[in-house]
C-alpha cells in the first residue's frame, strides 16, 4: 500500500452540503462527528473548503436550484474524490421523488460511492456508512485511486 493511499484511508477529510432536505439528515450527521461518537479516532474530520476535502457527504435531495453549485463544489476537490450519500433523499429523491423541482437522489448529478439509506439515517448508520467507504479504499478491489463512477449500496 503507497504511503499515499495509507494516509487517505485513515485522515480522510470530509465536506457536508445539503442540497435542499429536510435538515433531518443534517441533524444526524452534525452528531455524528461530535464528540459523543468520536470519528476523529478514525482520522475523520470535518473541512470547510471543498479544495481540502476527500469526501463529499450530500444529505438531502437534488433540487434543480442547488444542482450547478453540487457539481461545482464537487469538481472544486482534488482527485481522488469520493461521494457519500446521506439519507433518502440523497440516494433516490425520497419523498420529494418526482417532484417537479428536484432531479432525484445524489447519483443523477455526480457519482455516488456509498449509500446511506434511512429517514434521516442514524449516526451509527452514518459512520458505518463511511467505514465501509474507508474498507473499500483499503482493499484491493475498485477504489483508492479514483471513484470511476463506481457505486455500492450499503
Ligand atoms: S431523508 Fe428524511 S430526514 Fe433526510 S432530508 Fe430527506 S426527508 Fe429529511
């Protein structure tokens, strides 16, 4: 494993961004990286700037208002980058599925590399969720390198 890669796998930074939930989500992820649950012993920290950060974590569903700041944001992160889906809303639209607004979940504007499903989704849901992002950059399938437009449900 390049040193590279090792360093990812346990200081991945990460990015929050809601496209236009409920804030239910937000709520869930917010006290999953407080000091209750602890993802900093994972190396998990949270960033401000799409330019530091290795992993995107969207919760809501994609309105067509917040579509073209996604991308951007999304194309603001160096490679390798990767895409987590929180909640949903994020993986499919949920209930705003078909609404005249909103383009649907995550994965019908950028690639999704994990899906979080639940209404919101729990905390535990949320770390498990990224710890078995973290797994697949460490093993010797697809990942690590670039996301390829790869995706796996959780
Ligand atoms: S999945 Fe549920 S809690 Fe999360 S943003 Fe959508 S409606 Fe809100």
């Amino acid at each position: 494993m390049s040193v590279r890669k090792w360093a990812r796998i346990r200081s991945p930074w990460l990015i929050h961004f809601n496209t236009g939930g409920c804030n239910g989500c937000d709520i869930e992820f917010v006290a999953a990286i407080t000091p209750r649950f602890d993802v900093e012993r994972f190396g998990i920290k949270l960033q401000g700037s799409p330019r530091h950060a290795d992993v995107l974590g969207v919760t809501g569903p994609i309105t067509m208002q917040i579509t073209k700041r996604l991308v951007r944001i999304y194309r603001q992160m160096p490679e390798p980058k990767f895409v987590v889906a929180i909640g949903t809303c994020a993986t499919s639209g949920g209930p705003f599925k078909d609404c005249y607004s909103v383009h649907g979940g995550v994965d019908t504007v950028i690639p999704v590399d994990v899906y979080i499903p639940g209404c919101p989704p729990k905390p535990e849901a949320i770390i498990y969720g990224i710890a078995k992002l973290l797994n697949k950059l460490s093993g010797s399938g697809s990942g690590g390198e670039d996301n390829g437009g790869h995706t796996q449900k959780t």
